[in-house]
C-alpha cells in the first residue's frame, strides 16, 4: 500500500492506494496519524477511492485511529470508498460509527460546514 497526503485548508486528506491488510501498511498509516496529531492536524479524511482490499487488521487500524483522533478534539472520516472496501465498511457496520461520504470535496465540506 501507498499513503499519500494531500492538504486541503485545515483538512488532510489521505489516500490508501492498494491493499489495507494489517502490516506493513497499518504501521504505516499509524506513523502517519501520530505525525498529524502531534501537528494538531486533526480533521482527516481517508480516500479509499483507489484501495483494492481491507481486512480486520487493517480495520482495526481505522477504528484506533478514531479514538486517537476524536481524543484531540477531532474526526477521521471515510470518502470515496471503493466497491469492495464499502461492502466490508457495511458488513461491519462501521459506517454508523464514520462518516462516509461519496467524495473527498463533499467530506472537506463537511468540515468547513462546522467552521
């Protein structure tokens, strides 16, 4: 997997491109969280739109990353999710505890709408 990060206002935007599958790639992306966090770099959104797969390893991965992020007063939210990758998101029902939306300007959106 390939993290790439894209900034947009006070949002980051990081896009998971390949597999989500535990490790390496969970490392990877707590490296990365930790790295925004200790920014103050707490509105996040994760683009899944060029992700191929996700397991519980790499699902455990985003939930601890929630808690960690809405500690610092923030949120991590889901756009663009791949068809596989919204099949496993529903499955598990974690769409009620992200918000999900259909594409990264409607979740920076979101964002600037609680400015």
């Amino acid at each position: 997997m390939t993290l790439t990060e894209e900034v947009r206002g006070t949002v980051t935007v990081l896009g998971f491109v390949g597999n989500f599958m535990g490790e390496p790639e969970a490392s990877v992306f707590q490296s990365k969280k930790y790295q925004l966090l200790q920014e103050n770099r707490t509105r996040i959104i994760l683009d899944f739109s060029q992700t191929t797969m996700i397991n519980s390893a790499g699902l455990g991965s985003l939930i601890s990353a929630l808690v960690s992020v809405r500690a610092k007063g923030g949120d991590l939210r889901f756009a663009s999710l791949s068809k596989t990758v919204d099949e496993v998101i529903k499955r598990v029902n974690l769409d009620k505890i992200f918000m999900v939306f259909e594409t990264v300007p409607q979740a920076v959106s979101s964002f600037e709408e609680e400015r």
